[in-house]
C-alpha cells in the first residue's frame, strides 16, 4: 500500500432527493465520524483494564462551506424558497428540511488522481449566522447535516451513507 498525502479541489454539487444537481460553486465539504463505545471494566483484578469493548457509529456529520452567496445557497442555509428572475427574492424558514443527495467530484493535486464523494443522503440544519456587513473577511456559508440511512442502496459490503472512490491517475 502506498502512502500518499492528499489536496484536493474540485467541485461539490448538490439535488434535493433525485433532483437534478446543481454545483454550490465555491466550496468546501468536511465529513466527520462519531463513535459511541461501551466497556466492560475488568473487576476482577488489580490494576483494572478492559475485558470487552464494542464500538458503534453513532451518527455521521458532513459541514460544508459556501463561499458562492447566491440566492439558491441562500435558501439551502435558511430553508427558502427562491421567487424571481433578475432580482430574485429568498423567502426564508418556509419549508421543513429535505434530504439533500451531495456529491464532490475533483483531483488530488499531489499525484492527480481522481476523488469522488457521493453522500446519498443529508438532511441539512438552517445555517446558525447569516453574513452581514461589519466583517474583514469573505462571506461564508456555513452548513451542518446529517449523513442518513439510504435504504435504496443493498447489497453486501455497499453503504447506505456514501462511498468515496479514488482513480489513479493515467
């Protein structure tokens, strides 16, 4: 096995459900994993220790960052609604959460292979802050989901949360 370290850039893009995907435009995604494990103390003799341990996944998070504000990111931070052509008008807090089919598709720029994420479904929160005037750095999205079960995908040793997929490079 070879050790290689990884940057990647690329392009996130994101579907209600089996919607057609739209790219986030500039962005950034971070997924992280939660454990929830349970120990059974070893009481029988001096010094303690374990006699059994089981570790399950807890839940799966997936943050992205959008650093592209426009009226559709917009309303996927705030569960909007777009109305309008030219100047277009975001009606926050009207819809309940939906489940949201994510993807990146983009290169390692350490040796150029090839990296896809699919994460089949996410259920966004509504973005904690909103950018407003009175900062020094760019406007930035920030949104926190929740990597659900898909029960449409089966079969022995495939996820039902998302699959990561590297190509070497020609």
């Amino acid at each position: 096995m070879t050790t290689t370290a990884m940057l990647l850039t690329g392009i996130i893009k994101g579907a209600v459900g089996a919607g057609t995907p739209v790219d986030l435009g500039n962005a950034a995604l971070d997924l992280s994993i939660e454990e929830d494990t349970k120990e059974l103390s070893d009481y029988q003799n001096p010094g303690g220790g374990s006699i059994a341990s089981v570790s399950r996944i807890k839940s799966v998070t997936l943050k992205l960052k959008l650093w592209s504000i426009n009226a559709e990111n917009l309303a996927l931070a705030t569960r909007g609604t777009v109305s309008g052509t030219g100047t277009q008008t975001v009606e926050a807090l009207t819809k309940t959460a939906e489940d949201w089919h994510i993807t990146f598709d983009g290169v390692n720029e350490v040796n150029g292979d090839a990296v896809t994420y699919d994460f089949y479904k996410v259920k966004f929160s509504p973005a904690s802050s909103l950018p407003g005037p009175g900062t020094e750095d760019f406007a930035v999205l920030e949104l926190t989901g929740k990597v659900l079960k898909d029960t449409s995908k089966t079969g022995a040793g495939v996820s039902q949360y998302f699959k990561a997929t590297i190509t070497p490079a020609a």
